[in-house]
C-alpha cells in the first residue's frame, strides 16, 4: 500500500507499523515525534500502530531557527 | 549587585539573553556563538527529518541538559498548524516551553494576533507556558496575558530587520499594560539596539539573525550578553534626565583669577 | 578576542572608558563607581585650595598610583586660562596629560573653538599630551589633529544634557576626516548612548554626570563599562544591515502539511 | 605688606616667601601648584621666592571634575 | 498639478485633510478653523442630546450642505456599542460614511483590533462606508481591507498625544499591504507630521487635537492645509536620495584663480 | 494672518525661501521651479565666463528685476578667494548681499568657520550684508553675528545630502544665541524637513539640490513654498504638547448605553 | 409609568409615545435619533411607537469629536 | 606679449587694453566683472587699463548655483 511520509509517497507492505517504518528509515528518535493524519502519535505507541493505505505521516525534529 | 534573574514556566534563569539557532555558518560556530551569548534559553524550529534519517542533528551541538530548548512554530499560519506544531514538540521531548508564531504575512512575518490569541487560549488551557511573538500593540498584549500568556513578547522590528526597536512608546505602553514579563522578540540589529530594550524596563530580549548573520557571530554574541546586561543595569540604576541645556560637571567655584 | 587597548601618550589602556570624578554623592561613593566602571583614566579639575588646607582631598579616593589623571580646565574661557592652568596641573604633579576645554558660552557650554585651537597648539608644542573637547564638525576635528592634538573629543551633546549622540552622522564624518582616536566627550545618558558612540567606531567614550547624577552610581558605572565593552564589539563583529522588510529566522523548508 | 591668595587679601610680613605661605595656610604639598602673578612658581623654588606687596597668589591642587 | 482628489464612498474630495470638531475654545472659533484647513469631511461624535433640548447645536456651526459629516463611535468599547451608533447616526440623517472606533483601553485609546473587525464586517454588509481606526499593523489592515473596509486609518500615535508618526516603517508596510487609501488617524503633533504622512504615500490625514487644541486653532488649521498639501506634492515631485556625503550646488569648474 | 516677512539687508521679503539656481535639467525647468517656489532671493555662483563669450546667460532666465540675486562664495577654500568673489559680484552688478562660504572640505562641504569669521569680518565692514553658511555650532554662530554677520546660516546636514536637520537641539541653540535671523542652509531633503526647520523657529530656509534634483523639480518648488509657509505658521500657532499618554477628542460624557 | 431618558428616570403617563416625549423635551428633531431599548426607532415611528413603564430611551444628536 | 585669461594663454599686442581684450573674446558686458592680478577692475577703467606680459585676467559673470 502507499503512504505520504513527509510529504514523499512510499510503498509500505501490510499492517506496516510506524515502528517499522521509523526503522527502514533509520530515523533517530531522541527529540523526534511522529504525526499520524493530524494526530501526534505517542512513542508508546510506535509499535502497535498500524499504517493504512493513504494515511500521511511527519517525522519531525528540531533544526535551527529563531 | 541587582536580581537580574528572569523567571519562566517556574524556572529561574540568570540570563535575559535568549537567542536562536538559525541561519549560522556552521553549527560549530552556533556552538561557540550561543556558548559566548551566556544564553540559557535556545529556540529551535521544529521541521522534518531529512529522510533517509541520521546524519548530524542540531541537539548534537546545543545539549538539551545544558541549554533549555524553546520551539518555536514559525512557519504556521493558522492556529491549528501552531498547536499541532508544539504537541509534536512536547512529544519530541522538546518540554512545554513554546515561542509561539502564527504568522500573518510572508512579506513583513508580522503575526496574525487573531490566530495567535486562539492558539494561546488552547495551549495554555493544555498546560504549555505560551511565549507568543505579537505586535506592538498594548490592548493585543493585555489580551494575550488574559488568554493565559505568560509572557509577551512584542516586535521591535520586522524579523531579521536589523532596524531596532521601531517604537519605544508602545514597548513602554506594553510594559504599562501587562504584569507578565515583556521579552522583545524580533529587530535587534546589534548590541545597542538590545540596550535600549532593556533600558525601557523589558524582562529579556529574544535574537538569532542580528549574532547568526554578524560578520563574526561569537563577537556579536558576546557584545549582545554585555548590552543585554549593560542595559539591564542601566534601567535600574536610574539614568539622568534629558536637558536641552548643559550642566557642568566641573565645580564653578574655586577657578584661579589670571588678572592680567 | 579583538584588541580593545586604547594608545594615549604612548601608553596603552585596557579600558576604552574615561570617567569623571564630579558631582558624586561622596567621595565614597566616587571610589566604588569608578572601581565599577573598570576606568584607568580619571579626569579632575583644577582648583583653588580652601584655606586654611588639611582637610579631605579628592586624591584621597583615587590612588594616582592606580589611575591615570586627567585634569581638565573646565571653567577656562580663554586660551591663556587654559594654558596656564595646564602648565599648573603639570607643577602639581598631575602629568601631561591633558583635557583641554577653552569654554565658549556658559548656557551651552560649547568650545570656543578658536581658542582651543591655539591652546593645542601651544600645549602640544609644550610637550602636553592634548585631549581637547571640541565640537562635531569634522573640519575642526581635522584642524585640532594638525595643530598637535593626540584625540579628538567631540561632544555627543552639551555637557551634563543626557541627550545621548544627537548627530551620529557627524561623528562619523569624524572618524574618517581624522587619524587619530576619537572619544565622544559630553552628552552620554545612560549605557545604550555609550555604546552607539563604540558602534559608530569611536576610539572611547568620556563622561561624568551620566554615571555621578545617576540614581546609583555604582551601578550605572558598572553598565558604562559593558556597555563600551558592548559597543567596540559590535562594532568589531559587524553588524547585519538595516532591511525594511523581514526574513525568516526558521528554515521554509520542512514544514510539516497537516491537510484536512 | 599685602597679598591676594585665592582672591583674598591677607597680610603678611615684608620677606615673607611662598614656603612660608604654604606653612601658615597648612596647604597640603602633595599634588598642589602655585601661581605667583599668573606665572607657575616651581616647587623648588618655593623658599626662595620672596613675596612683594600686592601680588597676587593662586594655590590649587585637584578637585573634582569631569 | 498634480491630481490631488480623495475618493471615498465614490465621492469625490479635493481636499484629503479631514478634522474633528472636538476641543475648540469656541463654535466660532471651530467654524473658522475648518473653514481654514479647506477640510472638506468633518468628524462629529454621536452623544445624548441635553435635556430638556434646544439651545445651541454642534450643526449651527458646521453647515452639512457644505461639509461631508463622518459620525466616529469614540467612545465605543465594543463592536454591538459602534455598531448601534452607526444605527443612530444613519438614522439621525448623518450619512452611512463612518469613523469606527472601537476603543481597547481608556488610557491609550488604542483599538481592540477584534471588536473593530467584527463591526466593520457587519457594518460593511449593512451598506455602510466604513473607515477604521486601527493600529499600525499590516496584517491587521489587510483583514480590515478584506472585512470591506472602505480606506484604513493606521494611528501616527496615541489620539490627542501629538507625537507624530512614531512608526514610519509600518505605515510604509500598511500602504503596500492594502489597496485601498490608506489616512493617518491620530498622533499629528504639528505641520511637518502631516507632511511626513503625506511623503509616505498615505492618501489622507484625520486630526483634531494638533488643530483645536493649539494656540491659536485658526492659524495652526492653515498650517495643517498647507502641510498635506506640501506633503503630498513632495512625494508626488520625487524626493532626492539621502547621502552621507555632501555633493556640491554650485559648478566644480570655473572657479576664478588667485595665485598670489 | 501673521506677519510673514522677512528683513534683509534693509528689504522686505514676503517670501522666508531662498532658492538656489544649481543642477537644474534646464534653464526653462529652473525659471519655472523658480517661479513656483516663490522665492524672491535667488542664489547664483560667480564663474569664469567661456570664451569666447555669447551665448545663453543664466540672467536670461532669472530676471535680476523680479528677483533679489544672492551670489554665493561656493568653491572658495581661503577667506581671501571668498573676499575677491565677493568684490566681482559687487562690480558685476550682482549687488551686496552675499552668501558667504568658505569651504573647509571637499568631502564634506563643512565650513572653514575660522576663515569664515575672517571674511565675514572684512566684508561687513566693507558694506556688504554677509550671510555666512556655517556649521550649528551656537557659539560660532554668536561669534559671526559680533563679526556682522547679518544672518546666520547653519547647515542642517552636509550641502546636497537630503538627509533633513540632523541636530534640531543646536538649531535651538543658535536661535536662542543670537538676536539676527536664522536660516538653515543646506541638508533639505523634502517639504517636511523645510517646515521642520520654520517650527524650530528659524527665519527662513535656503535650499538648492533638494528642488533641482527632484524627479519634478517645479512639483518639488511648490511644495517647498506650502511647506515653508506651514511650518512658519505652526510655529506661531503654537503647537500642542507631546504626551505619552492618549487624551480623547471626543466628549467622554453623553455617550449612550446599551445595556443588554 | 416610569421610562429611562437619557440615563435619567422620567415619570409618564399611559400610553406615552416617543413623539410625546420628544415634544415635551423640547428636543430639536434635526440630526437627532432615537433608541428604544437597544434599538434605533425610524423617525417615521415616532407617534405611533408607545412607551411602556421601564423602558430605556436614548436620544442622542452630533456632538464636537474628532 | 603673452597674458592669462581665466587660465589659458593668449597672445595680445603691446598697449592691449582690457575693454580691447572684452571686445575681441565679444563678453556679454552685462553682469560681467574682471580681475587683474587679483585686484577687479572698475568697468569705467576698462579702457585706460592696459595689459602688460605675463598679466593674469579673471573675467566672470554669475552661473548656477546654490
């Protein structure tokens, strides 16, 4: 299935979890947070959290700015 | 000699100096720069990762056990984007201290304090202490402190203008206004500019661009700790009056006579 | 990090401030401003002794040992005055160094700067060290340079006014028509002036009422110093330029979409 | 005979030198001149330099001043 | 020359002065004033009338054959209070061209920017010709622009403060953040701040106090005719750049030589 | 409505402008700017003519009958060059009433003020009317005047800079410092700088550049007259005070409740 | 019946209008309108517009302002 | 001989006069005035003033200025 991740589409096998995707991209997660269709999901719940076909996700940090 | 401590969130800093984290040469260079500005409070933006992750992370030069980190929600342009942003922050681990931007036009990056008095009401009821960047305008900064802001922090220019603090009335009307502390965020072009805010009773005075884009942005740092503190000092020390006439400082008695 | 040394009569001073001992609460207070205010040199005036003598001296307070004196010839309205009152300072063990002030009108306390000329002229060919306070025009600067003076010490504003640099264009004008040290004498108010006169360029800043009539001098004193400290590095560290309109502080790129 | 000092007059005996001046009046020798009729008396000569009727004398030391 | 017309409400105004009627030492006096600043549109307030009635009224003085009346809501601390005045006043025969006030702050009179908005949205929609009293913020005057606002009318500074145009920056901003005229109401102290207003491209000024309040009221209504006018050619006519340096008036060449 | 004429020389003049006839795109658009101006004294320098001679003659275009010409010493360094011009324009006709510079720097066009006391010496007593450009220094400015000077003739900023009145404090000054007339000679940029300098009192404002090198010069000339006149009249109208504070121009009583 | 004019308590009889009140006011109609409790009433409404006891009238006209 | 005029060489006869020296160069005469080694010379004497070599002539008249 497709999913948007940081704005990118990205093929993704079923029941694909955000902890499985945090890892194919070798994402850091000190000061890292993820946003699952508008909504913050919690680091608790990385693992049980199940990616569905056309769902949008950020992975933010924080960068330089003022 | 005076309490120059600036309270936040309950939490007590020595430094009145917050700066930011972008737009430097070198992050190695923000290091030294924010190390030299005596800064305890740092903001930060909170952006995507670069995918694939890794790579250099800007935590790896601002340690967060040092250095209390304030995100900040430039770039949001509704109060939606602004509150998202700082629960992604809050979840990133980056605390419940936010510099909260909502952003009314690109040209001028001057707020719109419409979304930004909603976007205050619903963090503050959700327990963030709301930092918001607003105008000079003394009824929208009382608003602001009534919405829960527990701090407000007025433009002195537009962001990365350099041109100082446009309107040291208002800054003063403000002051008058709120009990919460007044930080002047945005405008200060070099280190007399950041005196003047402190002159005018300001609690603390917000940079990144006027040290990040300085020729040498460790010197600049250092001279905005000393203006910062210079002004401080000055505010509460009580400076002379203005006079269109002089007075001299040299006693009048006692001049020898050369009777010629 | 940049050489802050000021050169004055071939001797060189870590301080680029010269504070004033007048119109002090007490001598007591005079001491611990200027210990505050990091100054190496100190002017005083020249006066008559009260007879019968004995009694408190100034020099009691400030260890000549430790400063440079500075004596001035406030009160004189006349080269000779000047002149003489010079050549007294000198017999008095005061050094060669000197403040020279030819007064040109009482209410405003301007130079007479005809007579100024000719007394620098005549004290540096005496062998004085000739730090005369003159007006902004930067044709006079070029003029007293000429005639021998080792600074020149253009006032900010009429003595003792607190109006702070009223004419930074001049100063400027100064500063490239001369090739000696310029020090902004006269008219500093409180620590954002001092540090405008150090980012305009300005070898030093003088000054005595701005800290003495102070509401504390100490502390004011204390805010003189990191405000020239402040100001030379700015001004070493290269300001941003003025814009009228904003640029974002926070990168554009990477904002997170929340699509509804 | 008399003489001004610091613009007043005073009386002192025919012969009377600048030293003897200074002793009468105690002035403090330490970081203070002399003027005797708008000439600089140096202190070396202090002893020697005899006073004459209607000079006029001015003792200064520092004060302060900006 | 020039044209010069002010259209508002698809009227046309050759003059772009407009004046209150407040704080004249007399009717008389306040008739001969407006009769000299050429004002075409004149600001009157909407207050109970004194029971019980006749006695000498406001329109005695103020012929509204000859004059456009713009009825303000000062006084107005909410958008349902300025609105309901708006009523009355329509329905008074005073027209639908309105001055909305509404006021955040007794001591600073500065709008509430929120109740403002809302009131000129309604207002707008009910036919009016609505012309806002607002702050110096861009963004806040583009929504007002956008809620039908018919011309902005940024503040110079406080009313009846007679500081100028304390924040020339932002009223530049306003006039390339909207489309349409765009007045200074509010903080003209004297002639030259009506010119400033005008070189900086603003379409009109409102004033009252700097007029009423001044010596002598007839003479300074002149001045301020003139002032707009000034201003309006200067910015017209194309000012010369600033320079640091001096450039010569007179021909470099053709100097008569003196060789001695 | 006041008495707005100014003494020279014994002459009456209704007009407080002096323009000058410098850096015109042509005699036509200087005749016209001119005329527009309303200026009755009119600036000229005094030039080798070319040879052979013929040809256009500023003369033909600035009627010596209609107008008071005014030549200026402009390009002399020495008071003698400045003494000699002034004896050719005497002998050529041009008549009395100089302008008297004597230049000191080519960069900065400052005056020379000790040649300038010299010449203005020589030439008031050899029955011209002398009308120095000077620097604001008030003291140098009483120095001219004891020297005859029959004005005096600060220079708000450097000749053809634009950049207005610097230091509005040393106009002041002067004002107070001498009993002729004051004109501020040089550094107008646009209308508001000249009705600035008539507020501070000034007699009358002497400008060249800021008319001829406006993008319309005849448009620049008209606001220049409107701008003179309307500071002269703000003046003697007196001006309201400055506050920090608002005061209303509306009625605080009266105002009709709406209670819900 | 008592009625609010102007902030003020009037005592008026039944059936009052506000043409009534305003005539025995003396209030001068040009450039003068009228509330009622909260709302403006058109002067064609004047006669026929009964006042009722506690009712708030305002009666406002132009007044200098700026 | 050789004489300057507004700093340029020029060759003109023995006896050469100044009002001939105007004549030849055709000086509008109005407005004009003249230098001779740095004194002017009256228009009523430009006649009787003869040049002699090496003679410095200044010949003005009023330009643009301010």
């Amino acid at each position: 299935m497709t999913v948007t991740v940081n704005g990118k589409p990205m093929e993704v096998p079923e029941g694909f979890s955000v902890e499985d995707l945090l890892a194919r991209l070798k994402v850091r997660r000190e000061f890292t947070a993820v946003a699952l269709n508008r909504e913050v999901t919690q680091r608790a719940r990385y693992a049980e959290t199940r990616l569905s076909d056309g769902d949008r996700i950020e992975i933010v940090h924080p960068m330089g700015g003022g | 000699m005076y309490d120059t401590s600036l309270w936040l969130g309950g939490k007590e800093f020595k430094s009145r100096l917050i700066v930011g984290t972008g737009k430097y040469p070198s992050f190695e260079n923000m290091r030294e720069a924010i190390e030299a500005s005596g800064a305890e409070i740092v903001t930060v933006a909170v952006r995507r990762v670069s995918l694939p992750g890794q790579g250099e992370s800007l935590l790896d030069f601002v340690d967060p056990k040092k250095y209390t980190l304030l995100p900040n929600t430039a770039g949001c342009y509704t109060a939606d984007e602004a509150v998202r942003t700082c629960y992604l922050a809050r979840e990133a681990g980056l605390g419940t201290l936010v510099k909260l931007e909502v952003i009314g036009d690109s040209r001028t990056l001057f707020p719109d304090v419409l979304g930004l008095l909603e976007a205050t009401r619903t963090l503050s009821r959700e327990g963030f202490t709301v930092l918001p960047y607003t105008n000079d305008d003394p009824v929208m900064a009382k608003k602001l402190e009534d919405a829960g802001a527990a701090v407000v922090m007025p433009l002195g220019a537009p962001i990365g203008s350099g041109l100082g603090i446009r309107n040291p009335y208002n800054i003063k009307l403000i002051l008058e206004a709120v009990t919460v502390p007044v930080i002047v965020d945005a405008g200060v072009g070099t280190a007399s500019d950041a005196a003047i805010a402190m002159e005018l009773g300001c609690d603390g005075v917000l940079m990144n661009t006027a040290i990040a884009s300085a020729k040498d942005p460790v010197a600049m740092a250092t001279a905005m700790r000393l203006a910062v503190e210079a002004g401080r000092l000055a505010f509460k020390a009580g400076r002379i009056g203005k006079k269109l006439y002089a007075t001299a400082s040299s006693p009048l008695e006692g001049v020898p006579e050369w009777t010629t």
